[in-house]
C-alpha cells in the first residue's frame, strides 16, 4: 500500500509540475512583446522548466531513499 500511494503522490506532483509548465508557457506567447517582455518570458519559462525538473530529481531522490530504507529494515541490501 505504501508503494502505490508513494507511486501515486510521484506521479500527481509531476503531472502538476508539467501542467504548471505549460500553463506558464501559454500566458507568456505572445507576439507582439518587446524585446524586454520577451526576455521576461523567456525567465518564466526557464524558472518554470526548472522547477519541474526539480521537482522530479527530489521526488526521485525521495523515492529511492525510501527503497533504500525499505531493503536495509528487511536486510535486503
């Protein structure tokens, strides 16, 4: 039961990640900016991509930490 609610929490923060990412990049499409608003938009964008990559790394790091303690509790290692 832990594995799956572990599975499921990974799997709904990174859809959140990618969502967030995208809904970023739609409010920042615009034609029509100057090359400072572009710039901007292109900070947005990066800060978003980063955060969900980071987001993912941790959740990964996180995932196996708690592999780890599981196989060194049954003396699996």
């Amino acid at each position: 039961m832990n594995k799956l609610l572990l599975i499921l929490i990974f799997f709904f923060l990174v859809l959140f990640n990618v969502i967030y990412a995208i809904i970023n990049l739609n409010e920042t499409d615009n034609f029509n900016n100057t090359k400072l608003e572009k710039f901007e938009a292109e900070q947005q964008e990066a800060k978003a991509q980063f955060l969900a990559n980071t987001g993912i790394i941790i959740l990964t790091g996180f995932g196996l930490f708690v592999k780890f303690l599981n196989g060194y509790s049954n003396n699996k290692l």
